[in-house]
C-alpha cells in the first residue's frame, strides 16, 4: 500500500501520540476519593498544570495546591496556583517556588491528602539545593550532565543527592499526611524514582553512586559539590523509611501507551505497525545508524518484517554535544539516519519529543524524505557537516522539515516513527 503523503501521514500518527498522553483524559480515572481532611495539591513538570487543571475540573470540593510548570506551558487554574519556571536549566523561579512547596505541605495531619502531580521536567523546575549548594552550582550540574551523554537516569541520580526535595525528600515532608503520586512517565523503563527525580518516592541509590557518575564523564563540578558528596550528606529518603510508608504512586501515562496510539491508527489506515521499544537509549546518532540498518533490510530484503510498515519506538537517547550546533536528540537521530538510508526511495521517517521541545529548541522534531540528503545539498549545507556540528536544528530548519507543535501539555518522552513503503 501506498501513503499518498507520508510526511502529513507521520504527522498524524505523531499527533495521536500526544493526543493519548493529555492529561484530560490521564488523570480522572484515578482520582481519590475526598479525604476528612483537607487536599493539597503539588506538582511539577511539563505536564503538570494540565494535570492540575484536570484535577480541578472532576474535582467535587474544595482543595489548595502549588504546580511548577515549563514557561509557555501554564494552564489557568481556578484554586491550585501555576508557576512558570526554566527548563531544561533552572532559574530563581523554580528555585522559590520549590521552597514554597515544601512549606505548603508541613505540619499536615493523618486526615489530609497530599495529591503530587509528577511529569517530566520536573526534575529541572524543582531546583532546591541542599544545605551548603547554590543554585549556581546546580545550573553548572545541569548544564554539565546534558551535555556530557550521560544517560537520564544517571542525570537524575545527581541531581537527587543535590537537592533538597528530591529522592522523596517531598513526601517525607509531608508525613503524616497520606501520599498519592499521579505520574507521568518521560523516561525509559518508567521507573518512578527518575521521573522528575522521585520527590515523593524511595531512592536505593546512594551518594556514591552520584559520586561515579560526576567522575565517570569527567564533570568539572566546584569542589563544594564532590566534598557534599563525598561526606554523605546528600542521602535521599531510602525505602523502608517510616514518613513514606504509606505513600502511593501511580502510573497514568507512559511511552507505551502514545506508541500503541499511533500504532492502531496505522493498522486503521492498513499499515502493519510494530513498536520495537518504549525504552530505546544510547547516543541519538548510533540509534539512528541501527535503525536504519533495519529499515533498509526491511525495505530491501523482507527480513525481519515485509513492507510495508511502519517501525515506532519510544525512549531518551543522548547527545554528546561536541560541536556549536543547538543539539536536539531528536533531529541529531533524524540526520544520522538520513545518512545511513543514503536517499532509499521508499523510506520517510519522523522523530520528535511529545513535549514540544527538543532540547532546548521550541521545536519539537523534524522529518526525513527520500529526498533530504539531495535537497541539503543542492542548498551548500552538507549534512555530515551539520551532523559533526550538532546542528540537527539548523540542518532541517533550512530544509523547512522541521516539526513545530507548541506547548503540548504533556510528555512521554520521544516519539520515532520509521515508514517503509
């Protein structure tokens, strides 16, 4: 079968993807019941003033909350207070707000609820260093940690030994208080304790291990920081700690449920669709190499799969930003794969974040056409060039293929869509 626009056809299946993942639909089905006492609501992440606003709207009494949110990514609320904040660095915003945060939840009662609304994101608009940390330091972490490769859950390891309100710092300010986290996943595996850093959760993982990982990439962290480390004074609330015993997170929206959306409105349309993963990592440029590889066997030869069809996959790779380009895991994927298909006929292909932002860019992807590699060319911009300078961003922004879709309000992670004619 023949798609008549492959480009506008990945671009539906894209946005059913983010459609799935609104929290309009996420958050209601799992809404306590009223506690005797009161409700408080806090939040952070890209997704989590939608979230608020969904808690709002089906909720039927009164309750009080505090949400940081991505700038551009504010919803009105009528009860729980949005704040905008930086991401994916973090600003005085975030940092004041955090603060704000913990003293909304102390000295609560056995009677009240503790509603956390927890996207990704979050771990950048919640910036509250640990007692001997500026805020300065933790901009130069994160700075340090997206650009070195590291993996997210590496990233997050760090900042949960840096902060004082993750690795469920949060929760345990919250005791006595009962504990309810809804979550939205952005990150492989869906582990609760690295979506937004695990504020409300239990972190096994040590000062030791965060230890590593700033020495493993080399991190040129002020010393400040290797000293607080060093001494164990940035423990997270391990589990088995009695101020988050009865705390309880749930997961409401994950990679896998915006790839099985996109993958049924394929099949609808007569496309075979195969999810290979929800959960793909490592350097963006080597996925896409190894995506390739499969697409042009398909294409070619049949093998594993017959075409057509069509390859998604979820995850978070990495960029090791060596060049001056803008970065984007997504278009660096999107360029590398480019190269590899070397301009196959019947391959087109879509990568973007189903936050809106890749990177640091208010773009959230792009697309690849048989004919990109040609149409790069023909305008001086050598693609190997742009790929060694890590400008995904500026490559397919020339060639006018990049995706723009403004503040989702969601986030679960990347989206990567393969068609093989």
């Amino acid at each position: 079968m023949k798609i008549s626009d492959p480009a506008a056809f990945l671009r539906t299946l894209f946005d059913a993807a983010i459609a799935a993942a609104q929290p309009a639909r996420c958050v209601p089905p799992h809404l306590p019941p009223p506690p005797h006492g009161r409700l408080i609501v806090v939040g952070a992440g890209k997704a989590s003033a939608a979230m608020a606003r969904a808690v709002e709207d089906h909720w039927p009494g009164p309750l009080v909350g505090l949400v940081v949110t991505r700038y551009g990514y504010e919803v009105a609320c009528r009860q729980i207070e949005i704040v905008g904040a930086a991401h994916p660095v973090p600003d005085a915003a975030g940092f004041a707000a955090a603060g704000r945060m913990l003293d909304l939840v102390r000295g609560l009662s056995p009677d009240d609820l503790v509603l956390a609304l927890i996207s990704g994101g979050g771990s950048a608009l919640l910036p509250l260093p640990d007692a001997g940390i500026t805020l300065d330091d933790k901009q130069h972490i994160s700075r340090a940690l997206l650009a070195c490769g590291a993996a997210i859950g590496e990233i997050n390891c760090v900042r949960r030994h840096l902060s004082a309100i993750k690795g469920g710092r949060l929760a345990a300010a919250c005791h006595p208080a009962r504990v309810l986290t809804l979550l939205m996943s952005d990150v492989p595996g869906d582990r609760p304790l690295d979506i937004a850093s695990g504020p409300t959760v239990a972190d096994p993982t040590t000062c030791a291990d965060a230890l590593a990982i700033l020495r493993r990439y080399r991190i040129d962290a002020p010393p400040r920081i290797y000293a607080h480390l060093e001494s164990g004074r940035g423990e997270s609330v391990k589990p088995g700690d009695l101020r988050i015993a009865a705390a309880e997170a749930r997961l409401i929206a994950a990679p896998q449920l915006a790839l099985e959306a996109a993958a049924a409105l394929a099949r609808a349309a007569g496309i075979d669709a195969h999810i290979l993963s929800d959960a793909v990592e490592g350097e963006s440029r080597e996925v896409g190499k190894v995506m390739a590889a499969l697409a042009l066997h398909i294409a070619d030869r049949d093998q594993p799969l017959r075409a057509p069809c069509i390859l998604l996959s979820g995850g978070e790779t990495t960029v090791t930003v060596r060049g001056r380009g803008r970065g984007g895991r997504n278009v660096e994927f999107l360029l590398a794969l480019a190269l590899a298909l070397g301009a196959h006929p019947r391959i087109h292909a879509l990568a973007g974040d189903t936050d809106g932002v890749d990177g640091q860019d208010e773009i959230a992807g792009a697309i690849v056409r048989p004919e990109t590699l040609a149409r790069a060319w023909a305008l001086g911009l050598p693609p190997r060039a742009s790929l060694d300078a890590n400008d995904g961003h500026g490559f397919f922004a020339a060639l006018g293929d990049s995706v723009v879709t403004g503040p989702t309000l969601t986030n679960v992670n990347d989206f990567r869509a393969i068609l093989i004619e």
